[in-house]
C-alpha cells in the first residue's frame, strides 16, 4: 500500500497541470487590466488637467481684451473731472480783466463763467466749451461748484470752429507742486515752495558775495507780474568750440544746470555765444563792464522750423549780428514757449488758432503768462567775469528780474524787426499792448499794417504774399539815386554816418547815379578788414575784390596798369593784381583770410612792392586826383570816406550781388532792405560830393 509520503511525491497528473495554468493565465490577465485601467485615468486625468488650462487661458484672453476695450473707451471719452486741479493765480488775475461774458444766443440774461476765480481744489462736472464768440456753454448749462461754493473755469477748453469736428486743446499735465504760486493769498507759500531749491544754491552763496569776483547773487526773487519765483541756479561750466555761422565766426560755450523742481518744461544746458576775436570775458580782478548781452529764450518753432508767428528767429540773427560787430555775448536759455514747454506751446497755438492772444491762452492753459527764469544767468555772468551788461531787449520784465538777481543792467539796447507779418501782428501786438515791450510803437502807427480778424485776415494774407516784399516797394518805385534841391540824395547825415562808421570799422554801402553804374558797393577801409569782413564781402557781392588808392601808394607799391590801352567804359583803373607773398603766412591767396591779409598789407605804409606776388587774387584800382569832386567813381568814394574817417587812404569795394535776382546786381529798392538788415550806413557818391563841396576843401585825393 502507498503511504502519504508516497502520494505526495508521486508525479501530477495532466489534470491538476491544466488547472494551475488556467489559475495562472487568469491572475496574469488581471494585472494587465489593472495596469489598463491605471493607464486610462492617467490619460483622463491629462486631459482634465489640459482641457482646463485652455479654458484658464481663454478666459484670461477675454479680461484682457476687455481691459484693453474699457482703457481705450476711458481714452476717447473726456473725462467728467480734470486729470489736475487747475493752478491757481493766473486765472485769478486774468478774471479782473474778463469777468463773465454772457452767452448770445441764451433767452435769459443768465451769465456764464468765462474766467473767473480758481483755488487749488479739485472739483468735478462738464468742460464748458468756448465758442468763436467767446460766449461759453455747457452741456449742463452750469459751471461745477467748488467745496466752498465758489465756481471755476474749465481746465480743458473745446474751441467749436464750426464744423462737425471741433479741435480741441488741452493742458499738458504740469509739475503738480511747479510754480510755487501765491495760493489762497498767501505770498509766504510761494518762499515755501522754494525753500528745498534754495537750500543747495543758498549753501553756496549764503546771501552776500560769494565770489572772489565780486559779482552779488541773490538768493529768491518773487516776480508780482507772474507771480513765479525766480531764484539763483548754479551754472557748470562743460566746454567750448568754435562755432562757424552764415553770419560770422563765433565761440560757443556749453554749461549745465541742476533740475530745476519749479518748472519741469525748461532745460538746464544754457549756452553762450560770442564772436571769435571779441572777447567779452574780464579777467581776475578785473570785471568786465558793460557788456552787450542778449538772453534769448528758446523758440524751436521759428529758429528751426522757420515758423512765422513770432519775431524770436528775427531777434537771435539780429543779435548774432550785433556781437559780431560789436562784441557782447547771447546767453541761450532752453525755454520755449516762454518756459511752458514745446507741447504746451502748440496747444497755446491751437487756442491763438481761436482767437486768443498769446496771454490768454496761457492762461487758459492754466499757466502764468511768462513763466521764464533767469536764474543761472548770475552765474554764468559770473564765470565770465562779466560786472554789468547792456541788455538787448525790448522787455522791462526781463531787466526787472535781472535786476532783482542781482545783475547790473545799465541800460538796454532794442531789438525790433522792421515790420509785421499777416502771422506775428496779433503777437506783437499783445507784447505791447500786454507785456508792456518797449520800442514797438513803430510797428503799429501806420493803419495799414493792421492786420484784421477773420475773412478779412486771410485775405489780407494773401495780398501781403503777393505784394513785394517788405513793401518797401510801395513808395515811389525809385531806380537810381537823384540829388534833391539841397545838393544831397539820403541827406548830409548820411555821409556823416558813414564817415563815423568807417572811422570805427565798419563797411557802409555806397551806391552811385542811376544814370551811371546804377550798383551799390561794399566798402570799407582796407587797413581795419578782418577775415570775417571779407567772408562778408565776398558772400553778398560778385566776389571780384578791388582796393581802391592814390597815386602815390600806387607807384611805390610798383603797380602797373593791368593794360595798356584801358577800353572800360568807365574808366576804372585797374592796375596788375597782386597777392601777398608766402612770407606773410599767405596760401593759396584765394581764401578769406588770404585776401584781408593782402589788403592789410596794401594798407601798411611799410610795404613795398618785394611784399607782393603777380598776378593776384586782389585788384588794385588807382583813383582819380581830387576824388568824388573830380570822377564820381565807387573807387574814388572808397579813398575819400577812409581819408575823411582819418584812416590809411586806400579802401576795399565790391559790387553787391541781387539776393532776389541772383543773376543781376542790386540795385536801390533792395539795397535799402539789404543795409537795413545788416544794420549798414547807406549812402551815396552823391551825398558824398555835396558834403565836401561844402567842406570847401579837398580832403580826399
């Protein structure tokens, strides 16, 4: 019999096989669907966690577009409050000279507020609009009241033009704490304001004279007019270089001021021009006095984009002009629009567009009228060494203010443009009607220049544009010179002007009978022509350099006759050209600089005919014995007026070119705008024979 053990360790049969490979087949298959399932809710989860992530991201998209859709909307719509408080002061001051204007077209006598009082709260409510009239309206017809009660203009004008589309204009947002005004009534808030600029510029100065120099720098000004604070500001000295212009060589120097807290729309790099080789700096010790200085402000309208609403293009040239001949210096202050700024600016335009002044529309802007400073002006008078200046300007608050600094101004010199135009008349006008600008009153006296609002205005524009120029042109059309009963053409003053301006220098023009040459003629003495000077001449005239002397100069210097059978019409004598040798530093003789060293060196009564080259680039014409008296030549009247100025007896003269007509000569209609352009003395040979037939004597050959 088998036992246990033996049943236990006997082999399996095929039976119990098949039974453990199905236990084993099905386990297995069971961990497969596991391992399905895991799989699939992974797979699920993904999906779960993906679909909402796009559903995140769309609807943030959404929000997006809507706040981009809500911003732009706020952008388009005119706010029902003001983005700023108006500032007060200017439109306080401009209230006593508008007051309310009542609205045309209302039933009711009710007034509405043009302008009125203006504290420094804020307040909300419709913008009035300002129509062509002037009247104002509101779509409320009611002005927002204040906290206290009172009620305050609009602190964004809409200006109605008419049509269906009104333009607009807007106050940029100013400096919130700029301007220190007198709020409330309070003067002491305007020191307040103050007080955290002066504290650096105060450190240094300390009120008293702080300077080895001597020059005395205040520390705070309150101007009434505008009521701005104006205060010292300490000027950095950054370099210099030389600065070639169409008008002259002139040096220009660079500085740098701090910010300035008080007015955010003003630079702080001033700069300073003066003409090369006419110095206006004291030394150690030694302070310069009267020196003419012009501060001209910023106006990138006309002085770039040659705008025809103001003078300031005008005044800068003439000022160039000036210190080129005379010396001095410009102090060039980055303020434009009379410190508001270059935005700020074009919206005060936009409001001019309207029919404002300039005034009004600053104040309407809710700026002061002139909000300008000078205070680094001290300061860069200072470095230069400068102790008292002659101020070109027309403006007395500009003199009140320097004054108030503590600048020594002696007296001013004026800065008037020869006539209005159809697009600075109103401008000029509220200068001297508003700002109280001096030495105007010329501009407005003859009832023609005028210039009326409206229709009337435009086509007065046209007509000026039309007409010639200047309308000069509009006298008697004269083509030549012609003397009076008296003997004189200009008058006798004008020779004793010219004689006073060759004795100092300078060049004059000289035009001859209309029944001769009919030209005029740059001259001036030979022995006092500077390079600048003959740049000058050869600019404006057709560029043939003669030099006119007598006899006796002529044969010492060995100068033959260019020909020997002379067949001009005129006579004129020229003799061999001639340059100046090598040895005096001469090049190519043809330059500038080449040629006033050769006619100074024509002047020297130490040259001699060893000093010069033949041919040459300088022409030299022998005079007539007995001068203008005996041939009324240019070249006679060159030797004369240098004799009768007491200087060396030999003088440069060129024919001057047309500017208008640039292939024929000029002739007396432009030469008058031409001399009084360029500030010359115009007279003519004329004028000059008659004062020396009545001298009774020969002074000139």
């Amino acid at each position: 019999m088998m036992t246990m053990d033996s049943l236990s360790s006997s082999p399996t049969t095929p039976t119990s096989q098949s039974s453990s490979r199905r236990r084993t087949t099905h386990t297995a298959s069971n961990g497969e669907q596991t391992n399905l399932q895991q799989q699939q809710q992974q797979k699920n989860q993904r999906e779960c966690v993906r679909g909402s992530i796009v559903a995140h991201y769309h609807l943030l998209s959404v929000l997006a577009l809507s706040l981009v859709v809500l911003c732009t909307s706020e952008a388009l719509v005119p706010s029902s409050t003001p983005f700023l408080p108006p500032r007060g002061g200017e439109t306080a001051a401009a209230a006593s000279k508008f007051g309310t204007r009542t609205t045309a077209s209302s039933s009711s006598s009710q007034k509405k507020l043009f302008l009125d009082d203006v504290s420094g709260e804020e307040y909300s409510g419709e913008y009035n609009s300002v129509g062509n009239n002037g009247s104002s309206s509101s779509s409320s017809n009611a002005v927002p009241p204040l906290k206290n009660g009172s009620k305050v203009p609009p602190n964004k004008v809409r200006l109605a033009n008419g049509s269906s589309a009104p333009s607009t204009a807007s106050r940029m947002p100013p400096f919130r704490n700029g301007f220190a005004k007198k709020i409330l009534g309070e003067p002491q808030a305007a020191a307040a304001a103050a007080a955290a600029v002066m504290e650096k510029t105060t450190s240094k100065n300390n009120n008293k004279k702080n300077n080895k120099n001597g020059v005395v720098i205040k520390s705070s000004v309150v101007n009434e007019d505008s009521d701005f604070v104006d205060h010292p500001i300490p000027a950095e000295f950054v370099a210099e270089t030389n600065l070639p212009t169409d008008v002259g060589q002139f040096r220009l120097r660079a500085y740098r001021t701090d910010p300035d807290p008080l007015n955010e729309f003003t630079g702080r790099e001033p700069s300073v021009i003066y003409a090369m080789g006419k110095s206006p700096f004291g030394t150690d010790g030694k302070l310069k006095e009267g020196v003419p200085i012009r501060i001209h402000d910023q106006c990138l309208t006309s002085e770039v984009f040659r705008s025809q609403r103001c003078d300031c293009s005008q005044q800068l040239k003439m000022a160039l002009q000036y210190i080129a001949e005379h010396g001095g210096a410009i102090i060039y202050l980055q303020q434009e629009g009379r410190g508001i700024g270059l935005a700020n600016k074009v919206a005060a335009y936009a409001l001019q567009d309207k029919g404002m002044d300039t005034v009004d529309a600053n104040i309407h802007l809710g700026f002061a009228e002139d909000c300008r400073h000078y205070g680094a002006v001290p300061s860069i008078l200072n470095d230069m060494k400068i102790g008292s200046i002659r101020l070109m300007t027309n403006n007395p608050r500009k003199v009140a203010r320097l004054r108030d600094l503590g600048v020594k101004v002696e007296n001013t010199l004026p800065m008037v443009v020869a006539k209005t135009n159809p697009y600075n008349h109103r401008y000029l006008e509220a200068k001297h009607d508003r700002m109280n600008h001096t030495n105007l009153e010329p501009l407005f006296r003859d009832p023609d220049t005028s210039v009326k609002e409206g229709k009337e205005m435009a086509a007065n524009a046209v007509h000026m544009s039309l007409t010639l120029t200047n309308g000069e042109e509009t006298e008697v059309e004269e083509a030549g010179v012609q003397a009076h009963d008296d003997g004189y053409c200009f008058g006798r003053q004008s020779v004793v002007d010219a004689i006073a301006a060759i004795k100092e220098g300078k060049m004059v023009v000289v035009v001859d009978d209309m029944d001769r040459e009919n030209e005029g003629d740059l001259i001036m003495a030979a022995d006092a022509c500077t390079p600048e000077d003959m740049a000058f001449i050869i600019r404006y005239s057709s560029g043939v350099i003669c030099i006119a002397m007598d006899d006796e100069r002529m044969n010492k210097l060995k100068l033959p006759p260019m020909v020997q059978s002379n067949e001009d019409p005129k006579g004129t004598a020229f003799t061999v050209s001639v340059d100046a040798t090598k040895e005096h530093g001469i090049t190519t003789g043809i330059s500038a600089t080449d040629r006033a060293k050769t006619v100074n060196l024509l002047a020297d009564p130490s040259a001699t005919a060893s000093d010069f080259a033949r041919p040459g680039h300088i022409f030299p014409l022998r005079a007539r014995e007995g001068g203008v008296l005996t041939r009324d030549g240019h070249t006679e009247a060159a030797v004369d007026l240098s004799a009768l100025a007491g200087r060396d007896r030999s003088g440069i003269l060129c024919e001057i070119v047309s500017e208008e007509k640039p292939t024929e000569m000029m002739r007396l209609p432009e030469l008058k705008r031409f001399s009084k352009q360029h500030g010359l003395v115009l007279t003519s040979i004329v004028d000059i024979a008659q004062y020396r037939r009545e001298l009774g004597e020969h002074v000139g050959i």
